[in-house]
C-alpha cells in the first residue's frame, strides 16, 4: 500500500510529528491507513488538507475551529486571507516607499488598484485601471512615474513570490497596448507642424531583445522632447538597423539593452554595437541603453560615437539638451 510514513509525511506538511497526532486524536484532522506493520500512511489527500489547516492555524485560525471543515471550504479561507494579506501589502510598499522614488498620492493610488486588479481582477480589469492612469495624468507622469512605479512594484512582487510571471507578463501588455496608444496620440499632434530640419532617431531593441517597454517609453521621451523619433519594433539585426538609418537618413540609432530571464538570449552587446558601427557611417551616433555592466561601458567607449545611459533620466537630459541645440 502506497503512502507517506509519519516523518516524511510531516516535514511535507511542516509540522511535527506530536502536533500531529494530538490533532489525530483530538479532533480527527486525518485518518490515515496502516500498513501490515500498522504503521501509519497518508495519501496526497491527507497532505493537501493538512498543509491548508496548518496555514490557518499559523495564521490565527483556532484548530478547533478548521479541524472539521471540508478541504473546499479551508482552500477559500486560505484564498481570502492571502488576498487580504496581498492587498496589505501593496498598500505598505508603496506607503514606505520601497522603490528609490517618491510619488504622489493620486498616482500611487493608482498603482495600487492595478496591481490589485492582478491579483482578484480579470484582463480587462487590469487593462482598465492601466488606461484611466494614462487619462487622468498628464504624459510625463503616466510615463514616468506611474508606469515606472507600476513595473517596479510588480518586479519586487514577483521576486518575492506574490505575484506570478504570468501576472507580470499580463500587466506588461496591458502597458504596452496603452504605450501604443500613447504614441500615436503624440505622433498625431505633430502631424502638419513644420519644425525645420531635426535629427533623426531610430528605436529598436538589441537582437535577440523582444523586451521593449523601456524603449517604447524612451521613444515616447524623443517625440515629447520635439525630436523626430521613430520605433522600428523589437529584436532588430544590426546590419538591418543600419539599412533603416541609411534609407530615412537618420542621425541615431537607439538601442535598447535589458537582462533576460534564464533562458533566454540575446547577441552580445558589444559585438553589437561593433557590427553596427561598422556598418553606419562616422557622422551617425549609436546611443544605447539599460543595465549594462561597466567593464563593457569601458569596452563601447572606446568604439566611436557610442553612448550609454543606465536610466532613463539620464536619457532624457540628453534628449533635451540635444533639442535645445536644434533650436
């Protein structure tokens, strides 16, 4: 007969094995076979409602109060308490601050009732807390503390185990979906408004990168700056970027750099960013950014025309000062 003894059974279940006869003995929690030597066995059926009664009780359920209640009925206890729990906290890491900025109240209001969507709300939930931030605040800081604060938080969430990828992936296309909306809302504004001759720059993430938010967002950062400024979407070659420069005479190429989750992989950037400048001609400029090592920074340095930016502050300064001396 198949079955977990005593001691494996407990260190399953995380609790000892003299709590968890007297809950046998007192109030009937399982009732495990015997096996020929009458020792005793339990099923996964035994493990999953004690592991629920455990959680409860550790949480500041009496046991008399779960022993004898159906393991349907512990599963929703559970679910309600860890929700109550999630929202608590959410609420605390945006009151203590936990990312290196301070926001307003508005916005982390906000931030919080999307990562709540994530946790008890459906897709268009998410999507819908994520659009009335882009309505009721302005640009910037839908952008850049809004969204900023939004994907930090769920970052800090996942890694601890409250939130799950699916969640993180989830959240992200719904920023993306409203990155999307928000650009063609600038680009249409511009539309017919004669600027002179700007400089051109052209958005992409390195090859093997479909991560883009960033960039989308640093795109949107050039088009608010006044500058021309087009995506070209995600995970382009080198040698094709340089193409792209090539046929719209642009003047920058910006790329964007992110750390990838185990398993996947992206070309190196430097052999990029070389492949790259040996395709562009002297004049055009290579800006690239993200979290990028410093001993590689040390190495793009010494390629002509390359700049890096680690935040996306610092590539706003450029972007204005690069503007003001358009003008």
């Amino acid at each position: 007969m198949a079955g977990y003894n005593i001691k494996s059974f407990c260190n399953l279940a995380g609790i000892n094995e003299h709590t968890l006869r007297a809950w046998e003995r007192r109030y009937g929690v399982v009732d495990p076979d015997r096996s020929l030597t009458n020792r005793r066995l339990y099923s996964e059926e035994d493990l999953d409602r004690v592991r629920l009664i455990v959680t409860l009780v550790e949480r500041g359920h009496g046991i008399s109060q779960v022993a004898s209640l159906p393991v349907e009925k512990l599963r929703n206890l559970v679910s309600k308490i860890d929700s109550v729990n999630f929202e608590e906290s959410v609420r605390d890491s945006l009151a203590s601050g936990v990312s290196s900025q301070t926001f307003s109240k508005k916005i982390s209001e906000l931030v919080t009732k999307t990562i709540l969507s994530l946790s008890s709300g459906s897709p268009q939930d998410v999507r819908n807390s994520i659009k009335e931030a882009r309505l009721v605040l302005n640009v910037e800081a839908f952008l850049f503390d809004y969204v900023t604060s939004l994907l930090y938080q769920i970052g800090e969430f996942c890694f601890h185990g409250k939130l799950r990828i699916w969640q993180e992936h989830q959240a992200t296309e719904s920023v993306m979906q409203e990155l999307y909306v928000l650009s063609s809302e600038i680009r249409s504004m511009r539309i017919g408004v004669v600027h002179g001759p700007r400089p051109l720059l052209l958005f992409t993430t390195i090859e093997g990168n479909h991560h883009q938010v960033a960039t989308i967002m640093a795109y949107i950062a050039a088009n608010l700056a006044g500058l021309d400024a087009y995506f070209l979407g995600p995970h382009l070659p080198a040698r094709d970027l340089s193409l792209a420069m090539k046929h719209y005479g642009a003047q920058f190429a910006v790329v964007g750099v992110q750390k990838l989750p185990p398993g996947e992989t992206q070309k190196t950037i430097l052999e990029y960013a070389t492949d790259l400048r040996n395709h562009l001609p002297e004049g055009e400029e290579i800006w690239m950014g993200g979290p990028i090592e410093d001993v590689i920074v040390e190495n793009l340095g010494k390629l002509e025309k390359v700049k890096v930016f680690k935040s996306l502050v610092a590539f706003r300064s450029e972007l204005e000062r690069l503007a003001v001396s358009q003008k």
